[in-house]
C-alpha cells in the first residue's frame, strides 16, 4: 500500500486512511486529546503522509501512525496548556467506542462502569511512561512489538515497564485487583 502511495495513488493513501482512522481516534481519546482528537488525528496523517519518504520499506504502518498520533496529542495538549480531566478521557474514550451493550443488565452496566471510572483512575496515578504502555499495549490492544515500535522503546523496556504499570495498577484498584 506504502509502495502505491509513493508511485502517486492517492486512492492508496485513502485506503490507509480508512482502514486506521479508528484506532488513531481511539489513541488520541486514550491518550488525553479530548475533544480535539479528531483534529489531532487530521494532523497526524497529514504529517504522516509528509513523512512517508522516511518510513522504512516493510516495517508496519499502524504502530508508526500511533507514534505520530501520540506525539501529535502531546503537542495539541501541550499548545492548550491545559491538563485533560479523567471525566473528559472517560467522555472521549466513550464517545470513541460503545463501553457497556445496551442489552446489559441495569446491575452489571453499573458495575462495569464503576469497574472502568476505578481503571482510568489508577492510569490517572502513573506515570506518562507506564501509562503509555498500558494504553498501547491492552486499550489499543496492540501486541509487544508493535507497542515496542509505536514508543520507539526496546521490546525489554516494553516488557519491563508494562510489568511495573500492571504491579502499580493492582495496587491502585480497589481490592488490590484488576477488573473482571
């Protein structure tokens, strides 16, 4: 597809468009855009489609696109010089994808919700590091090399942190446990 766009189809570059629009909208909620994730998400292939030309022949778009996409929500939040609330990343990130089906049970609904106000608390608490890694590799649902590849980390510091952050998570959450 990378191979298309560089020999001028922009039908190509649409396509990859299309295809990782929602993991990218996904990423810039989780990581803090708020509100201004869809623009962040703009900026980023645009800023991606000008890189193209540095992105390395048989290497995988997405994790490249999520680094742009996270470096993009930093400046954006930056810019702002605002700090993005946990009830507006609980707003984006619901926005983003449906959290609860409505045919649930009213009891469970609530659970889960009240189980996910205590996650994104917890990830509130750790540091950016481990809270990227957490975001990458299980909200985004990435695996180990390309979380690695995305934050431009070794697969060992990939691995390292993302054991830390889950050992401060199981702290952090009620009854020292992660959620069902």
């Amino acid at each position: 597809m990378i191979a298309r766009v560089r020999a001028g189809q922009p039908e190509a570059y649409a396509e990859l468009v299309r295809a990782h629009t929602g993991i990218a909208l996904r990423a810039a909620a989780a990581l803090g855009a708020g509100p201004d994730a869809e623009d962040v998400v703009q900026q980023a292939f645009v800023k991606a489609y000008c890189a193209l030309g540095r992105f390395r022949d048989g290497a995988a778009f997405r994790p490249w696109l999520l680094s742009i996409v996270a470096n993009e929500t930093r400046n954006t939040v930056r810019a702002a010089v605002r700090r993005t609330t946990l009830a507006g990343r609980e707003a984006a990130l619901v926005g983003a994808e449906p959290v609860i089906p409505e045919s649930a049970d009213p009891a469970v609904a609530t659970l889960e919700t009240e189980r996910r106000a205590a996650l994104l608390a917890a990830l509130e608490q750790l540091s950016e590091e481990h809270r990227l890694v957490v975001t990458y590799r299980y909200l985004l649902e990435m695996d180990e090399r390309e979380t690695a590849e995305a934050l431009g980390w070794p697969r060992g510091t990939v691995k390292s942190r993302l054991n830390r952050a889950l050992r401060r998570l199981q702290r952090l959450l009620p009854e020292g446990g992660a959620p069902a």
